[in-house]
C-alpha cells in the first residue's frame, strides 16, 4: 500500500536512513491517511537514540528527551521524532516510568495502545502492521494490541481513549476489549484529571456524543463524572419533554457546534435536574436547575481541571440556558445587562438545541420566542444601546466630581443610572445623568 507522505516527513525519513538508521512514519497519522483524513500531526519514530537524531538534523528542540522524542525543524515546522521505545510512560497507571530503547520497530509498535494505531510507514517498506490494524481500520473496530487486561491495567487512560477514538471514528469496540474495560473501569482512578480531560473533551466534541451511554455502561464516568450516570434515566414526566434528561441532553450536544464550551455547556445545562426534580399531580418539575447547575458546572469543570474561562463561561451558560425574556427590547436589555457579554452569541445556540431536543410541544412557539430574543439582542447591539455600566454616558469620575467620595457609593449610584437608563435609553446623555446623579445624591441627606 502505498501513503502519500508529506515532504518534510520524506525528507526526515531519508535523513535518518542516509545515516543509516530505520525511521517511518507512525500511529495516529498512518491511521488517517489509510482512512482518507488529512493528519493532525505527523509522528516519526527510528531506531536512531536521541543523540543521533540530534547530530543529523541541524534545528531539534528536546521535547521529550527522557522519553526518547526529540523535535526535528524542517521547513519552518517542526515534527516528533522519536527513538523505538518498548514501555509505554505509566506502566503502574499513574507513575511514569524510565523508557527503554530498543533497536526492534516492532517492540515499538506492541507497546501501543490500539491495533489501529500500531502502524508504521515508510516509502522504502510500505505499510508495516503487524497486529492487523489495516484490517479492524476496515472494520471499523477498536482493538487492543495484545491482551486488553494488561494493557489496561499499564495503562488506566487507554480505556478512555479506547471510547473515544471509538467516538471520533464511529468505531465498535472489540468485544474482549469492551470487557477488560468494563473489569477494569476503577482503574481509572489512578490517572490524573487532566490526561482524562483530553480524551473526554475529544469524546464530547466528536460527531458521536452519544457515547457517553456507553461510557457509564462501562463504569468509566462513575470514576470521574457520576453526574452523568444520575442523569441517566432521570424521567421528564411533563409535556416539554420526550427524554430522560441524559437523552435530552445528548440531542442537545448534538444540536450545537463541535466548540468546545458548547458542547460542554450542553452536557452541563440539565445537570441539577437530578437533584432538583419534585413530582405533583401536574407532572415533574426542575425549579432552580439552572442555578444548582450552574454551581455543580464549576466543581465538575474545576475537578476536571479546566482552565478559569473555560469554567466561567460555561458555567454562565449553564445558568443562563433557561432564561426567557419578554419579547420586548426593555425586558431583553435587562436581562442581558445581568449577563456576561462573553456567552454570546453561543447561548442561542445553546437556547435552541435545547428546544430542538424537546418534545414538539409548543416548539413553534418556544423558537419564535428565541428569534425574537435574539433579534432584539442584534438591534440593541446595532444601535449601541446601554446595557452596562461602561456604556453610561458618565463614569465614575463624573461621580466624583458631583461629590461623592470614592468606594462603593460610587458604583452604586452608577448601577442605579443604569437601571434609569436600561428603561429609558433616551436618558443617556451626560447632563441628563449628571443632574440625575446630583438630585439622587442630595436626596439622600448629601450635600
Ligand atoms: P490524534 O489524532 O487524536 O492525535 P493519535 O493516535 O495521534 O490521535 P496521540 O495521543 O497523539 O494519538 O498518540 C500518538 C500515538 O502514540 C498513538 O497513535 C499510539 O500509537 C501511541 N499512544 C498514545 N498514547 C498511548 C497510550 N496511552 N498507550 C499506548 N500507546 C499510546
Ligand atoms: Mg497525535
């Protein structure tokens, strides 16, 4: 089988071959290309020691030096090289351990995780798959090189990239694969949030979110998300909803972009269902999901180890999924001066894949509500109109010059404008307020 290499993986290969080493392209990239996607990145891997890779090419950066890699600069960008290693780097599940070179290419390739992803390639040999990973690439299977159970028990993570490469590539998971995850799910617990962040964010943003059914089945998200195992099968008993709120909450991840605070803030936005859900004769009810929702978003976010944006806006999202103003621009410019200006305009999106994945009872009417609100949104920006204490035709120095001493005062007085003004935009000329500010001020017992 013949691959189309770029030139700079070419020119590296035939580098290290002049000098007399092995190299091919490896892993990830040998994947894709069989498959017809473009690589993300291309990864080398030779039988020549880091020292060796160094001394052939004139720009590397020592990437990952301990672990064998060194980065090679060709053409302005730069690419992995790394020596033939035989252990994988968490041999226990959590600690890394010293890696051993080995000058065997195919010791390389057993110590990877999936069959599919244990190919090598090079113009000179073609295609080298030694586990058959050409085939399950047809097959649309997800195996583990060797025994599944060692594997995953080297290596806790593999069970989350086995679901979520499974995710990204619409994969089936090999049966004795599926039970050594299953067996050995707990094992989880070793690794650290962040390595399963990586691979949970890449589940989420696929084109098959859905797979977080599979990951609870297995036990996996009780090791790091038992919020999602609560909203399975957490009933809906009212008109608006078709779904448990797990399958609710999947259509909505599948109605929005593939961003990835959108996909996590429609994950997110139901979450407090669970623990907020009361039943009476009417049906069920969520009172104050949004807000519960919006404090279990931050633990969930920052136990997961996201990043400080990424939780506040998210976490805003999940707040705010469920507010609906009146369709006037007073009412709509209220609400949106309580809301941070960074969730939009991704909150209607959100807004309407949540409709879409109820049931259609008064859709219609629930999505010409959104319209409206996002179209009265759109013209307040248009027009400038003040929604936030910046927009105010005076500031904070205004206030100082009218006499009100510095501190809290001052930006009370300010909110209190721009509550006057949010009603009545009109009022948002600087004499206007100044006089406002002054009668306010003196009517309070100042003088
Ligand atoms: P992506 O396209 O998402 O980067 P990838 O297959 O390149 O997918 P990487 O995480 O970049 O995945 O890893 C590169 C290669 O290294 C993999 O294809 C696999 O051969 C090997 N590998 C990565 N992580 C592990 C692991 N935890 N255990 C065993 N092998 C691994
Ligand atoms: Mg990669």
């Amino acid at each position: 089988m013949t691959l189309i290499l770029p030139e700079a993986v070419k020119k590296i290969i035939s580098i290290l071959e002049s000098n007399g080493h092995e190299a091919y392209a490896v892993g990830g990239c040998v994947r894709d290309s069989i498959l017809g996607k473009n690589p993300y990145d291309w990864d080398i891997t030779t039988s020549a020691l880091p020292e060796e890779i160094k001394s052939v090419f004139n720009r590397t950066i020592d990437t990952g030096i301990k672990h064998g890699t060194v980065t090679v600069r060709i053409f302005g960008e730069g690419y992995e090289v790394t020596t033939y290693r035989v252990d994988g780097d968490y041999l226990d599940g959590r600690h890394p351990k010293e890696v051993s070179f080995t000058a065997s290419l195919e010791e390389d390739l057993a110590r990877r995780d999936f069959t599919i992803n244990a190919m090598a390639y090079n113009d000179r040999s073609g295609l080298v798959d030694i586990f058959g990973g050409r085939e399950d690439l047809e097959n649309g299977i997800l195996r583990c090189v060797g025994d599944p159970e060692l594997r995953f028990t080297e290596d806790a993570l593999r069970m989350m990239r086995a679901l979520r490469f499974a995710a990204q590539l619409d994969f089936k998971i090999e049966p004795d694969t599926y039970a050594a995850i299953k067996k050995l799910h707990k094992r989880l617990e070793m690794v650290s949030a962040e390595r399963i962040r990586e691979e949970f964010l890449k589940l989420i943003v696929s084109d098959h979110p859905e797979l977080l059914d599979q990951m609870s089945e297995v036990g996996l998200t009780s090791v790091f998300l038992p919020e999602w195992d609560m909203m399975i099968g957490c009933e809906q008993n009212t008109p608006h909803h078709a779904y448990d709120v797990s399958g609710h909450t999947i259509r909505a991840m599948q109605g929005v972009d593939k961003d990835k605070d959108l996909r996590l803030a429609a994950l997110l936005h139901d979450v407090a269902k669970p623990l907020t859900k009361t039943t009476d004769e009417s049906g069920d009810h969520f009172s104050g999901h949004p807000v519960l929702g919006e404090k279990m978003s931050k633990k969930i976010l920052s136990r997961l180890k996201f990043d400080n944006a990424t939780i506040a806006r998210v976490s805003a999202m999940v707040l705010w999924h469920d507010v609906r103003p009146e369709p006037d621009k007073k009412s709509v410019r209220r609400v949106v001066s309580k809301m941070p200006a960074n969730i939009f305009p991704d909150i209607f999106s959100l807004k309407k894949a949540d409709i879409l994945a109820q049931s259609e009872y008064k859709r219609e009417e629930k999505l010409q509500r959104l319209e409206a609100f996002q179209d009265l949104y759109n013209s307040i920006k248009q027009e400038g109109e003040c929604i936030s204490i910046g927009d105010l035709a005076v500031g904070g120095k205004d206030m100082m010059d009218i006499g009100i001493s510095k501190g809290p005062m001052i930006g009370a007085m300010l909110k209190k404008l721009l509550d006057m003004v949010i009603d009545d935009p009109t009022l948002n000329e600087k004499e206007v307020l100044m006089d406002i500010a002054r009668k306010e001020y003196e009517g309070e017992g100042n003088q």
